[in-house]
C-alpha cells in the first residue's frame, strides 16, 4: 500500500472515531430504577470507552504525521499538500480532544447529567464542573480547581445547552 494510500486510510480510521465519540456523548445517561451502584458503572464504562477512543485516535494521529512525513520525502520538493493536510490532522485532533473534555467533570471525569446534581455548570473564570463537585470543592479550597482564582458558592452559573440538556 503507497504512503497516499495509508494516508487517506488513516483519516478515514479518525473520521471514524470522532463519529463514535460524537455517538457516546449524545448517548443520554438513562435516570431508570438502577441501582446508584449502576449508574456508576455505566458512567465509568461511557468514560473509559471515551479515554480508549481517545488513545487510539492520538495512536492514528502520530502514524498519519509519519505517513505523511514519508510521503513528503518521495515527492517532488513542491508537495504543496503536506502543510494542508498536517493542519487539517491538527485541527481534527483538537476536535476531538475538546469533544472528550467537554463532556466530562474535570474533577471525576463522569460525564455530565440533566438530572440529580451533576449538571453542567461553571465559575466566573469560565472552567466547567459538575454542580457537587465544585460546590464541594469550593467549600473545602475556595478556589478553581484549574486555575486557582478565589471561588465562592454564588460564581457557580449552571450552563444549558447541548451537553446539559441531552444527558
């Protein structure tokens, strides 16, 4: 197989992936009569599904730079595509990077729920919590977990929206 060829495999492989993660952050986090032990768990296999997504991607991202870099080599000096397609990869990588991070507490890395107190919310610097995680944070540090600016109780703004409103 020619270094275009896998090139154009190995995006199709990140389109793939970033179509699957999409899928499991849309999937809404089901309020039935399971057990909170239950819950729990299908929140930790969502995450862990999500991180393994995630570790594969960055796997592809490097081989595609390799390709890329290969294929440059055996090309005329006036591959004009290289730069293109590098940015392009970079660009889909930051995607899915903010895909991941956008759907989880940054404190217990659970994905966010419409339901029982750990919706989206976020402090007057802007970083995004669950709504019991950063009031507990809050009242044991008084500060951002991330960036360390004083925080108190009436900061935290809860945030509707598509991530919010659909788990």
């Amino acid at each position: 197989m020619s270094s275009a060829e896998q090139v154009f495999e190995l995006l199709e492989q990140l389109e793939k992936h970033e179509e699957e993660l999409e899928r499991l952050e849309q999937e809404p986090t089901e309020e039935s009569i399971d057990s909170p032990e239950e819950q729990v768990r299908k929140l930790k296999e969502q995450h862990s599904q999500m991180m393994q997504l995630s570790t594969q991607r960055r796997h592809i991202f490097d081989q595609l730079q390799l390709e890329i870099t290969r294929w440059s080599r055996s090309q005329q000096p006036s591959f004009f595509g290289e730069h293109r397609l590098l940015t392009e990869l970079r660009t889909i990588s930051h995607r899915l990077d903010r895909l991941t991070e956008d759907s989880t507490c940054s404190i217990c890395l659970s994905p966010w729920t419409a339901e029982n107190g750990h919706h989206l919310v976020a402090l007057r610097c802007g970083h995004l919590f669950g709504r019991n995680c950063i009031h507990t944070a809050i009242r044991r540090f008084h500060r951002c977990p991330i960036c360390r600016r004083r925080a108190y109780h009436t900061d935290v703004r809860r945030i509707y929206g598509r991530g919010s409103a659909t788990q």
